[in-house]
C-alpha cells in the first residue's frame, strides 16, 4: 500500500496459521442472536468478544459506555470498546475435527483438479476418497509378488462398483495369502500350529469373505490387519489427501515430469497434455511458496458478521444472510464429530459424519457446483460465498464494478431550444435537493468571499432547512449563485459510448422535466418521446474542473468512432437550412420561365437587384421588395474580412446572408455546395463583366442539405478557435428552428406522388413466376431453385418500381413538394419511405430458425408472395397480415440484437481495457502495409487508401511514381499528403500501427496517430482500448441481424453478414461447412481445375516446389475465386466463402489473419453505412493476437505450452540472445474475445469477466501478484483510474478547469 492506495495486490492459499492470525476467536456455538434481547449469542456466530460491538463505543454487558473508554477491553464480557464498524473487517474461525478438502481444489470442471494434478490421480478418485467411499494406498509396505509390489502408492481401490471393485479384492486378496505364507513359513508348516494360530484363521477368514462378494465384512479391519502385518497402509477421506500432498516432494516431481516430457514419443497426445498440466500445477505451488497440503483445510475462516447481517421484519420474524445457514450446519457437525471422537464412537460412524462435515464445508464454498446443493424453504439453492462473487448480481460485477451515488437523480427531458450548447435546464424542485447541502451552506453562511462578517439568511441549518422545504423567496437569489459554482454531469442508458455522459451548466427551469439542447441529443441517442436522463453532480474541486475542461458538451464537436461532426443539426434545423439557403429566380421570371425560358433569361436583368451592403439587402427583403430565396447581386466590399477570389458582385440570395452572419467574419462565405471554401470566382460577376451575359446563363444552386451542413462543421472546426464552434452552432440551430417555422412546411396525402407505371411490371413477373412454378411441376427446376428465382425476380420488380419512383421526384414537377424537400434536405425519411408511400411495399421477411440443420442451401426467411400496394393504395387483407409478420419480426430482431450487442461491447471493453496511451514513441520499426480495402466480387472500393492513412504516421519516405519525395519518414500523414498520396497513383503505404507498437503495456502516441475526436496527436494517458471497444461496440445495434439475399443461390453471398459476421471474426468462431472458403495450403500455381461429377463440385490442383502436387475438392455448386494458370500463395482463397481464422494463421501466418479480420469487420461496417476508424479495429485485434505459446522453452525458464504476450517473450529472447543462452521459441495465438479477457495478465480484470472461480483458483495456486496496470483492477479497488486525469497532477486538473471555464460564452 502507498499514500495513493493499494499498488498491487497478491492472491494465495490460505495456511492454517494465516487463518489464525486473521481470527479474533473460534466459534464454538451455532447460535446467532437471542431472539428476546436481539444481542449476539456469546461464542456464537455474531459474538461481539469476536467481531466487535454491536452499538458504537458500548459493550455486551453495558459496564462501559461512551468514547472516553475507547480502546478498553470489558472485564465481564471482554468486548473491547470501539466503533461498531469494526464489525464489517473482524474475522473468526472454526477449528475443524477433522481435515476438509476445499472444493475449489477437488472439484474444478471441466479441467482436472489441482489436487488430481499434483497427485496424479483422477478427479473421479479425488472425489469417491474425499467423500469417504473408495481408499487409497499411502504407504506401498513390503509386499511384492513376482518382485513386484501389490500396490501402488496413491493407488485408489474401490470396492463399491460390481464391475471395478474385482481387481481390487484380488489384490487384497494376494496380500492375505502373502501373509498366511509368511506366516506358514514361520510355524514350519505345522497343521495343529496353524490351526492355533489367531492370525492365520483371520487371514483365512478374510480371504473367504473377499472372494464371496455377499458375505459382508469390515473394510477397516482387514486393512488393519494387513497393515499390522505388511506395513501397506491405507486411508479414506481429507485426512489421507491431507497426508499424501504433505509428503509430496515437489522438486523431485517436478524433475520427474519433465523428464517424462522430453521423452514423450507425441507432443500432441492427451497424455502429453497431461504431463504438461502437470507441470505447470507443481510449478506453479512450488513457485508460490505455498504447500500443496493447505488445499486440505484443518480450520476455516468465518467472514466479518456485519458482511451476513441478520435483519428483523415486520412482525417479529427474522430474515438471515444464507452464509449464516452454511456455518450453522457446519457448527452443529463439526461439534457433534468432537463429541464423537470423545466417546470413541465407531469409525463407521465417525466416517460418516466426516463425511457430512466435508458436504457442510463443500456447500459454503460452492453450494451450486454440488450434486444435490443445500435448499432453503422455497426449494432454491442458497447462495454460496462463490456465488456471492459470480455473475451480474456478484460482488465483482455489482458491488466494485458499478456502485450506486449519491447526489443524483433523474427524470423525463423535453427539448429546450432556447439553451445555450452548454446548458441544461433542471427543474427548480430537482436543484432544491441536489445542491441541498450547498444551498444550506450558503444559507448559514457568516463570512462573504473576502472575509467579512455578514449576517446570515438563517441562524441554523434547521432554519435553512425549513426555508428550502417552504420554497421562501429568500432562497431563490441563493440558489441562483449555488448552481453557477458547479456544472451537472447528465447520463443517458444506454451508454453506449463516451457521449453517452455529457456536463453542462445548470440553468433553472419550471416544471418536472429536464431540459436538454437538441444539438446533443444526437451523441446521447436521445429523443423527446419520454426518455429519461439521469444528472449527477461533482462534489470535489477536481471533479468539477474535469467536468467543465473535459466532460462540457461544447468540446464535443467531433464523434471519436470517425472523426465527423456529431453535433450536425437534424430534422427541423435541417428543413430550415435547406429552406433559407435555396435559390429561385425572382417571382416573374419564375412564371416566365415555364412559357418561355430564352426570353425568361433575358427579362431576368431587369428584376435581377444589387445591393450596396448586407442590411440593405435584408431590408428590402423585410420590406417584401424581394423574398428570401430570389437570386440578388451584393458587392463584394459589404463583406468585410471575407477574402474573395476577385472584386465585384457576388450572385447569392437574402437567405444566404443571413446564414452566413451565423459564422464568425473571417470564414469562407458559403454560397454554392459544390464549392464549399474553395475558388468562388464563378460566383462573381467582375468588374468589366457583362451581368446580362451572366444571368442569360445562370444555373440554380443546390441548398446546404444535411450532408453537406456536416462538411461545413468539419471545415469550421479545422479552421477555428474550440470555443467559436459551439457559439456558431447554437446561431445556426436557432435559424433552422425560425426559418423552419417560416416555411411553413406541412404535409399531407395529397404530396405523395401518384405512379401507376408499376402495374405493367406486375402482369411481367406474375406470367414469369406461373412459369416458374411449371417447370417446378414438371421436374426441369428443384424447390429451392424456383424459390430463389421467385424471390429474385420479384426483388428486381420493386428495384424497377424504386427506379422509377427516384426518377420521378427528381423531377422539376416535385421540387417544390414538402415530402420531397424532407427526405432531399435530410430532414427526414429517404427513397425507400417513397417506394412503400408510392410504389410498393415489396417482399417481407417471415421468422426463420437460422441454426436449425436443413438440407437444401437456400435460406426460406422471404415470404415469396410480395405485397403489390403501396401505403397510399392500402393493403388488402393478406397484405396486412404478411406485412404484420415481417414488422414483427423486424421487432424481435431488435431486442434480440440489442442485448447481443450490448454483451458483445462488454467483452470487447474487457478485451481491451488496459490499453492505454503510454509515451510518445516506442521506437519500433515495424509498420503495417495498408492497401485500398476492395470487394473483390464487384471490385468496389470499400474503404479508400486515403481514409486509411490519414492522421497516421509514415514508417518511410514516401515517394510518388516520378521519384519525387511526398513525406519523410516518421512524419504525421495529414488530409492534404493523403490526398496526394492517393492522386499520385501510388497503390500501398507503410505506416505505423497498434498492432506493432513495442510499448510493453499500452500504445505510444506515433503508433496511434492522430485523436479522431480532436483531430490532434492523441494526449498520453488517453484510455484508447475503452473508446475502440466503444467505438466498434456502439454502432453494433444497427448491423443487421442476419444475411442481406441478393436471391442469389446459397453459396453466392448469403454468408453471414451483419452482426453476427462481426461477432464470427472476434469469437474467432469456426464458418459453417457450407459458407466455409477453402484456401490454399501452399505458394504455387493453379495447375488445373477438374469437374467432379460425384460431388458435383471442383477438384483444383495446384503445382508447388516444382513438381509437387495437392488437390483441393470444393463443395457443390462452390464458386472459384482462382483459374487455371494463377498464380497463388498460401493463404488465398480457392472458393467464395468466409475462412476460418484458425487455417489462416497455421498456412499464412499472423500478419495476413490480422489483415484479413481488418478487411472483413470494415466491410460489414461500411456496407450498412457505418464509418469506423481502422485504428480500433487494429487495437482490438492486437489484444487477441498478441500472445504466444512457447513450443521450446530453450534456457528461458519459461515451460512449453505456456501462454505470454509477444512483448514479454521479445524481451526474453533477447536478453537470453545477449548472454549468449539458448532463446526459447515459440507460435502465435489467435484467442476470441471470450477467451482474450481471461488472458490478460490480471486476475481481478479476468475473474470479474467470467470464469470467476477457475480464475482465482489458478491465481491462487500461483500466488498470483496483480500490479493493477488495466483500469479495471484500479476500479474494483477504488483506485483512480491510470488513465487520464487520474495520472495528472490535481493542482494541473484544476488549473485547466479554470481556463476552460473562461472560454464559456
């Protein structure tokens, strides 16, 4: 421990004395209270001689009270004098009777036991000696036959199955007749002598009942006697266990495991495995300094009483932690076993209630993994202390993990336009109790800010109370003043993402909801139709800097998953933006124009007005001279700090000046989206121009949709002040919201345009599908083939019917159509609305069991029969009920898939929690080869070179293809240089990347480039694997669930898409047989490709070193990806389908797997739409391809089949190379997100992710030290994070909170 709180922490096995040495007293009794006086028993479970005082600074008896006999220990009832909390951290213990095995050590499934690996024996045999129903030998004695010895030690022999118990009386057998021939031979043979003989009739007598199988007998009494007369000795429950791990020489195992090792013919064989198990269990034990026989415990711990508390209900009854009811059983057995032991009860029975003490003891640790577990009154398994660590509701995950806060609270939001990008509005009531305690303060305050006296509002904090539960008016000034000291954190569930919790300043507002600013409702995911946020507040000093520097919704512009602007205007804002910035020839000409366009164009000079300034022209607009959007002339002088590409008039509207006021003086003026800030000499009329020649060929421009408005943030971004953004944003939401208003925008269902074209194409596929289903009849098609061309046939009907409805509304009849001017600006709704509004509803899908195991290739999840109408037309009855089907599902899916989702973002938040931004460069000179991400089916660009290299930097120079040189090596590669990167032809680039970053823990700044959400070098200390996980994680709710159907056949590309492709790539998760690509093995050429027709598939050979052959069979129907005469190597795909990651790594190597996932995880993204930066996909893939198992150890010291990460095993190789030693080898790992967790490297981050017990249990047989380097391991101690400003100086924090404050307008 430090003054900084823990620094790192060490699991092991608990020894005896260590349990003594928690203890303050044994429990002797299973009382817990006295349910007259509800004081603890004492000896019992709640003693407070053992745990403490019940009652702060009061003992059991009352002698003494009060603090002044703090630290006294009472003579009558000996409880010392304390705050009652003690009662939550003192422990007791229970001296057991008899030795009990742990059933952590015992039962470990599916993986075998540590105490069956250290002795050798089966977990099935650990278990039947533990439970008292087989022996073991633990002594081999002198007792050989053919020189060779009857038993072996640590043989188990059981005598309770019919089938296995034969051997076993045969070898106790032979040991009787051993001794009845020794004793023979000492009597000389003699008849009368052996007659007389006591233990010759016994030995006798003892043979005769172990051949009769009925007869029964006393197992202990025969092996007494052979014990007495070979030195064989046996033994049954923990005690024998206890015994045979005290004994165990550990380094003399050790050596002899691994000499078994080496000369293991197979390295692969379970024996093997085996062996290697082995091994590293005895290393670990003999490693930790702990003893293989404190698995087998002779005293237990009993927890602090206050952490199992007994608490009273309604009526008198009682209600008790379950722990309670474990050690009360174990009490009353252990007792009544001393009792036993006492009065030399019979070993049957002491056996017996061994037994049932062992069962007490299993069911505490781990009721859940016992046969038959303990039940309470309602039939249900009580919970066990591994139960209270386990799962979503354990102590990992409930209690350390996610903990429960004060000052907060929450309640519904409705949109408040009027705030300012950094405001909230909280209801009066809502602040009244939060700032509670401030507000008091103030109230009682005696002293202003400089020190003086004043007279305080209330003389007490009961006045002040009063005050605020009246709601005096005094109060008001106050809390007027309180909520400007401190912002207020709000929080939106889901948080799917870091803007899922924003700060802002609080404003107070009527009412009971909150209300929030509609530019940030798109980064919380938030809409007003009754969601609920909740608001915190930060208490202390630094808390509150980091809430206004960091946390404050007007620094977050950009969204981290792309880099694009997420505070874009939507909806309303959007519609007025569109509306404000359109164009329109003056009013007369517009009617001219449809009668006669070339005269139109003449007679347009004489109503074309110019203006002096920006006033003038808005004047003249107010004065209804002009209208907002008639196209005017104004000079280029009445806009001061613009910069023009030439002097004289610009051509724009009244609308657009007024949109351009929104943006500070010195920003480009946008006037045509096309060229947002580039050249606009175009947009000029010069001086010595003719203006008539310029408006005869005038074109009108298109408005600022909401595409194009983002690119406008974005530029204003790059090119501004952080603090001028936000105050631009907030001018431009509130001219979408009054010119939305004043277009006077409505809708109804007379805009839908009318279409009736589709009808011809019906009659066509209705005559094509009869036909279809002819053939079908007549045996020339299978069903899955008239299926698919059905469903094909009616798809290309609604993309002829789409066409044509696209077609129709670009048309100049619609511009002007409200229904039309919403989907083109953005606003709302998109072509597909039109088709179903106008055209056709199209094909449903129905429910369909995706994993059930069906015989023919084609996915049935289309209804095959479309629905003709549109929504205008209305449905008929079977329409409505198969369109009700498909809405269903579309529902289901959404559920399924948001919870799916969610689990697949925790397990990537695990994965990848401890990456984090550590130093400026790690100096590595490995980079990756980034190409243009293509699909290779119809060579489309997925994801340009330049998207990918952007804000990266290089590894070397790079030169374009005249040799001249673009970038030096080891520079930041920006917009500008991709740009020219990408024009100058140049097809590949090698640069830096997280996945060759060398930094032991964490990425260096140059290996991850620029920050995404700043656009500037990523700041040390910046937790990058929780934003990549978040990141990939977030959008994973809008990938569809299952495969998109071109209604194509099934192996053409109904492979799984979606999220479950997404899911198949990270879980490292085998393709089904029949989506599986088959690869090649081998660098060679394709030497020819055979038909079989058998299979109905390909045989394709391919030639290798020269004259070597191998065949490929591919599966029916399998489209090639290859011809005859190419060139391939190994890795490559042979036939269409997904591969699987496992064959890719074993033929290819590391280096193609992991681009491989790259490439298929961006496509499924960016096929919905979806842009994410490969950056996170790279950390993601470095945290489950960055270990290695060792194959050879060399003189390392490491062991074979030990699993560590790449950077530890360089490290190794190494140091071993410079002192000349043998380095070890080994191969790379490819570990799916559920596995990667667990083999992190800390055992508090992988236990509280799955597999809790099997993790600790590990941990602790290896006396596993955490050094709390991820940011979990800090959380769960209450550490601050080392992440961020929890590795900043607090004095650093503050300052910059108060910088950052200063920018807020």
């Amino acid at each position: 421990m430090s003054q900084k709180g823990i620094k790192s922490l060490t699991i092991s096995i608990a020894s005896p004395e260590q349990i003594l040495s928690w203890s303050k007293g044994e429990i002797t009794k299973p009382e817990t209270i006295n349910y007259k006086s509800l004081k603890p028993e004492p000896n019992g479970l709640f003693d407070e001689s053992i745990f403490g005082p019940s009652k702060d600074y009061e003992c059991y008896c009352g002698k003494y009270r009060k603090v002044k006999h703090k630290g006294k220990v009472c003579e009558r009832c000996h409880v010392e004098i304390t705050e009652s909390i003690v009662r939550r951290e003192r422990m007791g213990h229970i001296e057991l009777a008899a030795p009990v095995a742990h059933i952590w050590f015992t039962k470990e499934l599916p993986s075998p036991s540590k105490i069956s690996l250290l002795l050798d024996i089966t977990y099935k045999e650990v278990d039947q000696v533990v439970y008292f129903v087989n022996y073991i030998v633990l002594d081999e004695g002198n007792n050989e036959y053919d020189g060779k010895s009857i038993f072996n030690k640590k043989e188990v022999l059981d005598l309770t199955s019919p089938k296995n118990s034969i051997r076993s009386r045969n070898k106790l057998r032979r040991t009787l007749r051993n001794i009845q021939e020794r004793i023979e031979e000492e009597l000389n043979h003699e008849r009368e002598a052996l007659i007389q003989d006591f233990d010759y009739r016994l030995a006798v007598t003892y043979d005769q009942m172990l051949k009769d199988s009925n007869i029964p007998f006393s197992v202990k009494d025969v092996m007494a006697f052979i014990e007495k007369h070979t030195g064989v000795r046996f033994g049954i429950g923990a005690e024998a266990i206890h015994e045979l791990l005290e004994k165990l020489n550990l380094e003399e195992e050790h050596e002899k495991i691994k000499q078994a090792i080496q000369n293991s013919p197979n390295a692969y064989d379970q024996k093997t495995k085996r062996l290697l198990r082995r091994l590293e269990c005895v290393r670990w034990i003999k490693d930790s300094g702990s003893k293989p026989e404190w698995m087998v415990m002779t005293r237990i711990p009993v927890t602090p009483s206050e952490t199992r508390p007994i608490i009273s209900l309604d009526g008198g009854r009682f209600t008790t932690s379950d722990t309670n009811n474990f050690y009360r059983k174990i009490i009353i057995r252990n007792e009544r076993l001393k009792q036993m032991q006492a009065t030399d009860a019979p070993e049957i029975l002491l056996d017996n209630e061994k037994r049932l003490l062992q069962e007490a003891v299993d069911s505490l640790f781990d009721n859940n993994s016992r046969k038959k577990p303990v039940v309470g009154k309602d039939k249900r398994p009580l919970k066990s202390l591994s139960n209270h660590l386990k799962g979503k509701q354990g102590l990992f995950r409930q209690n350390l993990l996610g903990k429960r806060v004060d000052y907060s609270g929450r309640s519904v939001i409705v949109v408040g336009p009027e705030l300012k990008m950094y405001e909230v509005g909280i209801p009066a009531l809502m602040i009244l109790k939060l700032f509670r305690p401030y507000i008091i303060s103030e109230l009682i305050r005696k002293r202003d800010e400089f020190g003086n006296e004043i007279q305080p509002i209330c003389a007490n904090i009961k006045l002040a109370e009063q005050k605020i539960l009246a709601q005096d008016d005094e109060i008001w000034p106050v809390v007027e003043k309180v909520i400007k000291q401190r912002p207020v954190i709000l929080n939106r569930a889901p948080t799917l993402h870091r803007l899922g919790i924003q700060a802002f300043e609080p404003k107070m507002v009527d009412g009971k909801a909150i209300r929030l600013h509609p530019l940030v409702t798109t980064a919380f995911n938030a809409d007003f139709d009754g969601d609920q946020m909740a608001v915190h507040i930060p208490l202390s000093k630094e808390a509150v800097a980091e809430a206004r520097s960091i946390l404050l919704a007007s620094w977050h512009i950009l969204g981290p998953k792309d880099g694009k602007p997420i505070i874009t205007p939507t909806q309303d804002m959007i519609l007025g933006i569109y509306y404000l910035t359109k164009e329109k020839f003056p009013q007369p000409i517009e009617e001219m124009i449809l009668k006669d366009p070339v005269q139109a164009r003449i007679e347009f000079i004489n109503h074309f007005h110019i203006f002096a300034t920006q006033d003038e022209a808005i004047r003249a607009y107010k004065l209804k001279t002009i209208r907002i959007n008639d196209v005017i002339g104004i000079t280029t002088k009445a806009f001061d700090n613009k910069s023009f590409s030439k002097e004289g008039i610009l051509v724009t509207t009244v609308g657009k000046i007024i949109f351009n006021q929104a943006f500070p003086t010195n920003f480009p003026y946008i006037n045509d989206v096309k060229n947002l800030y580039g050249d606009n000499q175009f947009e000029i009329i010069g001086m010595h121009e003719s203006i008539l020649d310029y408006l005869k060929a005038y074109n009108l421009k298109e408005p600022l949709t909401k595409k194009t408005l983002s690119t406008v943030i974005d530029y204003l971004y790059k090119v501004s002040e952080i603090e001028v953004v936000p105050q631009t944003m907030d001018k431009i939401k509130a001219l979408g919201f009054k010119y939305s208003m004043i277009s006077a925008t409505s809708i109804s269902a007379f805009d839908i345009p009318s279409y009736d074209q589709k009808y011809e194409y019906f009659k066509e596929t209705d005559e094509l599908v009869a036909k279809l289903r002819e053939f079908y009849l007549d045996g020339k098609l299978t069903d899955d083939e008239r299926y698919t061309k059905v469903v094909q046939a009616w798809s290309q009907t609604k993309d002829k019917v789409t066409h044509d409805i696209e077609k129709l509304i670009n048309s100049d009849e619609y511009k002007d159509n409200p229904i039309v001017i919403m989907a083109k600006s953005g606003a709302r709704g998109n072509t597909s609305n039109f088709t179903q509004l106008a055209g056709m509803r199209g094909l449903m899908s129905k429910s369909y069991n995706y994993d059930q195991k069906n015989n023919s290739g084609v996915i049935k999840d289309t209804i095959e029969i479309p629905i003709k109408h549109s929504f205008i037309e209305g449905l008929s009855v079977s329409e409505y009920f198969n369109s009700s089907f498909g809405a269903r599902k579309g529902m289901t899916d959404t559920a399924m898939k948001t919870a799916k989702s969610g689990y697949m973002t925790r397990k990537l938040v695990d994965s990848t929690q401890a990456v984090v931004i550590k130093g400026n460069d790690c100096g590595t000179k490995e980079g990756i080869i980034v190409r243009e991400i293509r699909n290779t089916k119809d060579n489309t660009s997925i994801e340009s070179l330049k998207d990918r290299i952007v804000g990266r930097f290089s590894i070397n120079p790079i030169y374009d293809t005249k040799n001249k040189l673009i970038i030096e090596g080891d520079k930041l590669i920006t917009n500008e240089i991709a740009n020219m990167i990408q024009n100058s032809g140049i097809r590949e680039v090698e640069v830096r990347s997280p996945l060759h970053c060398s930094s032991l823990y964490g990425v260096c700044q140059k290996c991850f480039g620029l920050d995404l959400s700043t656009n500037k070098l990523i700041e040390t200390g910046t937790a990058i694997g929780v934003i990549a996980a978040q990141s990939i994680g977030e959008p994973g709710t809008q990938l569809t669930m299952r495969t998109f159907h071109t209604g194509g056949v099934a192996g053409d590309t109904n492979i799984t898409q979606g999220f479950e492709r997404i899911k198949q790539l990270f879980d490292c998760i085998q393709p089904q047989e029949n989506e599986k690509a088959i690869i090649s093995q081998v660098k060679g050429t394709v030497d020819r490709i055979e038909k079989d027709s058998n299979t109905n598939g390909y045989n394709v050979v391919i030639k290798y070193n020269k004259d070597n052959f191998v065949s490929y069979p591919t599966r029916p129907n399998a489209v090639l990806r290859i011809k005859t005469g190419d060139n391939v190597v190994a890795g490559q795909k042979i036939t269409e389908g997904s591969i699987d990651v496992n064959d890719l790594l074993k033929y290819a190597g590391i280096e193609n797997v992991r681009h491989y996932i790259i490439k298929e995880v961006q496509k499924v993204y960016r096929m919905q739409g979806i842009e994410i930066s490969d950056k996170y996909i790279e950390v993601i893939i470095s945290q489950l391809t960055n270990k290695v198992t060792i194959t050879n150890p060399g003189d390392s010291g490491l062991f074979v089949g030990e699993t560590i990460s790449i950077n530890e095993f360089t490290e190794v190789a190494q140091s071993m190379l410079v002192n000349k030693k043998k380095p070890p080898s080994a191969i790379n790992q490819v570990f799916g997100l559920d596995h990667a967790p667990s083999k992190s490297g800390s055992f508090l981050s992988a236990a509280s992710f799955q597999d809790t017990k099997k993790i600790l249990t590990d941990a602790a047989a290896r006396s596993q030290k955490d050094m709390l380097i991820g940011l979990k391991e800090n959380v769960i101690l209450g550490n601050l994070i080392p992440a961020g400003t929890g590795l900043k100086d607090v004095e650093e924090v503050i300052a910059y909170g108060e910088e950052m404050y200063k920018k807020q307008y």
